[in-house]
C-alpha cells in the first residue's frame, strides 16, 4: 500500500491535469521549450514542481521548529532556485534555498538551527534531492517594524 498517490490526466495539446492526494489539483504544461508563452503560464512544469515541493516541505519544517522555540515569526518565505544540465535529461545540478523570516526579535541560531534539521533530518524531499544536486541554503531575518 502507498503512502501517497499522484494522477495526471492529459487535457489538452500538451497541458496535463495532476491532483495529489486526490486533493489539490494543479495545471502541468510542457516544458517552455514546446509551448508558446501563453501555455506555459497556464501552470507549473514538472521540474518547477520539483522545487515547489522542496520549498513545501523545507517551509513547514522551519515554522514548525521555530514556533516551538517560540521566536514570534510573523512571515516566513523560502525561495528555492535551481540551476539544470544543459543536455538531457535536464537534472537540476545545483538548487539554492533561501529563507526569509521575518518577525521580532528573531534569534539567529534558532533560525539556523531550523534550518539544519529540515536539511539532515526532517524534510524528505531535501533528503532525496541531495543525493545527486549540490544543495545550498541561506537566510535573511527581516525585523518587524
């Protein structure tokens, strides 16, 4: 039995229909490279929701750790880029994480230490994409006003 299960559906030309979890439903065009502008804007290719899931799952790792070190986050934003090979099959070969948290008085090791255990211990999707991707991260701490 599986823990998790994905469909995709054709729809169109070359956009998909995937649901995860039978929950969320989101648009799936083909690479850039195949479709015009437009298709391309009607949802997120497969390799851009690679680092959307990293991102999900990194995010939720460093709000939890960090409310239950009781910093008073007030916003939270992890932007995640990655870099791919120029030949097929297009593998990311470097992803870069960054961290903004924003709040009062935000203590910098807490922050860090969030960090570091989304990376060696909690996030899944990290774990795997490390194997083969050089994965970098870093944070910024925006003071609330």
């Amino acid at each position: 039995m599986s823990d998790h299960k994905a469909i995709v559906r054709w729809r169109e030309s070359m956009i998909f229909d995937g649901a995860a979890d039978e929950h969320t439903h989101i648009n799936i065009p083909m690479a850039s490279s195949v479709l015009n502008e437009e298709d391309t804007k009607q949802g997120v290719t497969p390799m851009g929701l690679v680092l959307v899931a990293l991102a999900g799952c990194t995010i939720m790792d460093v709000a939890s750790i960090l409310h239950k070190k009781r910093q008073k986050v007030t916003s939270l934003e992890v932007i995640v880029e990655g870099v791919q090979a120029e030949q097929h099959p297009r593998v990311y070969t470097e992803i870069t994480i960054l961290y903004r948290v924003g709040g009062e008085n935000i203590d910098p090791a807490a922050v860090e230490r969030a960090i570091q255990l989304s990376r060696e211990k909690y996030c899944p999707v990290q774990a795997m994409l490390k194997a083969t991707v050089k994965i970098s991260d870093h944070y910024e701490i925006i003071a609330s006003s």
